[in-house]
C-alpha cells in the first residue's frame, strides 16, 4: 500500500469520524454518514475517459472537482442548515487535491 492510498481512504473515512466526533457528540453518526455521503460526488468520474487513472488529478478536472464548484461548497458554509455538508465536500475536495501533491 502507497502512502497515497493510505491518506486519500484515511481522509476520506477515517478523518470524518474524528470530525463528526468531535465536533458533533451528540449526532455523530448522522454527521458522519453525510461525510461519507459526499462520495456520491464522484459520480462525475463516470465523465472522465479513462473512469478512474490513478496519476490523475481530481481537481479542475471533473466538474464536481473545478475551483466553481469548490466556490459553491465554500458558499454553503455560510449557512447553518447545511454547514455539515460543505465542510464534508470541502474536505472531499482537499483530499483529493492531495492527490494532486502526493
């Protein structure tokens, strides 16, 4: 196993665990599964040619991944009913950008 494989998957499963119970004790199991949820964001790897190419960078490639999109999750900070959801997309995006640098 790569250090790569092991930061994306331990970002994309492990990282939203310590999130969820950290900063939300009370409804942790809910938070974490819309971590895990935001997965469904990879659908538009479906676009790409081809699916999946592990030298590839994510983001600004896919149009779920571009820096608009990104802007749309950072907006959706803002508001309290779906913080949860753009912090999980946001972190979605940044490990995959680590995918970018590693």
């Amino acid at each position: 196993m790569s250090l790569k494989f092991i930061v994306h998957y331990g970002f994309h499963f492990l990282l939203p665990i310590v999130i969820s119970l950290y900063f939300y004790k009370k409804k942790w199991i809910q938070v974490y599964f819309i971590f895990i949820g935001t997965m469904l964001v990879d659908v538009d790897h479906l676009l790409a040619n081809p699916i999946f190419d592990t030298n590839r960078c994510s983001i600004n490639f896919h149009p779920l991944h571009t820096f608009y999109a990104i802007g749309v999750y950072t907006t959706m900070l803002i508001p309290k009913k779906i913080r949860v959801l753009g912090i999980a997309l946001l972190l979605h995006m940044f490990t995959d950008y680590l995918d970018c640098i590693l």
